[in-house]
C-alpha cells in the first residue's frame, strides 16, 4: 500500500520514513465533527500501517488550533435531533474510529500540539506516542463543562499519561492546562517555541526513523500489548517478537554497524 490516502480536510506529506499530517480546517479550530479530519486521520494511519516505508507519523494543525474537538455549533442540533441510541451508533461509527486506527497502527506517531487541544482534540493527542507542543499550546479535558464525559476513550487514554488522580482531577473540573504545566504533569515531552515546534517533532522522527524499521514496528506493539497485558503473557510476546528480529537482515546490519563504529543502513527486512 504505496499510494498516498486521498485526503480532504488534511494534507499529508513525506520525507523518507516520516509522514507529517497536518489538519487545515483552522475555520472550524479543526474540529474533528462536522469535517472529514476523522476520516482523513484514520485513512492516514492505515496507510502508515500498511506502508512499510513508513516509521513514524507526526500529527499536527494548522492555524491557531491542533483541535478544538468536537464541533458545538452542530452538538446542539444533533442532540434535539437523534435518540439516545442513534447517538450512541454516532460516537461508534464516527470519533471512535480514531483511537481504534490509533491502536491497530504499529508506527509511532508523534503529536506537535501547535494550540489548543480541547476535548476531543486533547484526547486526539493523547492518543500518540509522543506529544510536543508549542508555548502557545492549551489542554483540556473539557467535556464535563457541556455536560457530557469523553464519548471517544479519553478516559482510557489521559489515565495511562498522567495516573489515575490526576486524570481525575482534569477530567472533573474540565479546567484548562498550558503548555508549561502541560510538561511538568508529563501530558507534553517538551515544549518549543512556536516557530520551532515542526522542525523538532522532526528531529525526534528521523531519530525514530534512523532505527531498525522492523524493531520500531515491533517495540510499538510491545508498548502498546504491555498495557493490557500480564507480565506472564507479555513475557511470552517478548520471546516471541524478539526471536523474530534476531533472524532479520537489520539486526545482523545494526550488529555490524556497532562493531565497524558507523551508521546502519537497514533495508527493513
């Protein structure tokens, strides 16, 4: 799976192993309803998945927002309109597609938080593997200021990146988080000056992208299984996946490349 996705509400770019979604629909704060991110987020992350030449996706917005979440110009409209039942089929045919594309990819995806992620659009980042933002960049856990809890698994997401009081807190007050404190609660791995924030979601890309293809691809599963799983049960992923990249062209490549003091040069096979 080669061919770029077709895209309406983004544009995608690549340079070698990284890819740069960028979300461009700053007249709506690129809320993720009402527009067609969602979709063009999740066929995305398929093509990722599915494309071999592909290590790591950074995900980020244009203009002054990364996503406002949900669109509440339209939230009131569909909520007199629609049973609680065609609301509920809602939330699982539409925003719930993300995190699940999310999970079932195996590149790692970074987040470069340009503004505001709100609601839906904080749990979008919290999704990724790694989040940097700008200094211009806010988070919050907005839902229950409109009455309503995160339809999308925020909940299940914001736990696993801050512990469970703290996601307690965010989630209960709805109260908004900068960038600043953003990164001492470890919601952000480090904050840049705006102007900067791309160019260093793309150093640490091409610093994942410089690996072994097959080992990045397997160490995000084992990430990713490691938080369901029992030690007992993980172990055995371990042994399995561990055996597999030792009988790979990359990992006698990365062990040549260590004894010869050079840089490797991995086919990812």
């Amino acid at each position: 799976m080669s061919d770029s996705p077709q895209l309406k509400d983004s544009t995608l770019e690549r340079d070698g192993r990284v890819a740069v979604l960028t979300m461009r629909r700053d007249d709506v704060r690129n809320a993720l309803t009402g527009t067609a991110l969602a979709d063009d987020i999740c066929a995305t992350l398929e093509w990722a998945h599915e494309n071999p030449g592909i290590s790591v996706l950074i995900l980020t917005g244009a203009g002054a927002a990364f996503s406002a979440g949900g669109n509440i110009k339209t939230m009131r409209e569909r909520a007199l309109a629609s049973t609680a039942a065609e609301m509920a089929h809602y939330y699982r045919s539409g925003i719930q597609s993300i995190p699940r594309a999310m999970r079932a990819t195996e590149v790692a995806v970074i987040a470069a938080v340009n503004g505001s992620a709100i609601g839906a659009g904080f749990d979008l980042a919290n999704m990724c593997d790694i989040r940097i933002a700008s200094s211009e960049a806010q988070f919050g856990e907005t839902f229950i200021n409109l009455g309503l809890m995160a339809g999308d698994g925020g909940a299940w997401f914001l736990q696993r990146v801050v512990g469970a009081q703290r996601a307690a807190e965010m989630t209960l007050t709805g109260r908004i988080v900068k960038a600043e404190e953003a990164a001492a609660l470890g919601i952000v791995l480090e904050v840049t000056a705006p102007e900067r924030l791309l160019a260093r979601a793309k150093e640490i890309a091409a610093q994942i992208a410089a690996k072994p293809p097959l080992a990045v691809r397997y160490a995000k599963r084992t990430l990713r299984l490691a938080q369901e799983q029992s030690l007992s049960a993980h172990l055995e992923v371990c042994a399995s996946f561990q055996g597999a990249l030792q009988k790979t062209e990359d990992h006698l490549e990365a062990l040549a490349a260590f004894f010869e003091k050079r840089a490797g040069q991995y086919r990812g096979k």
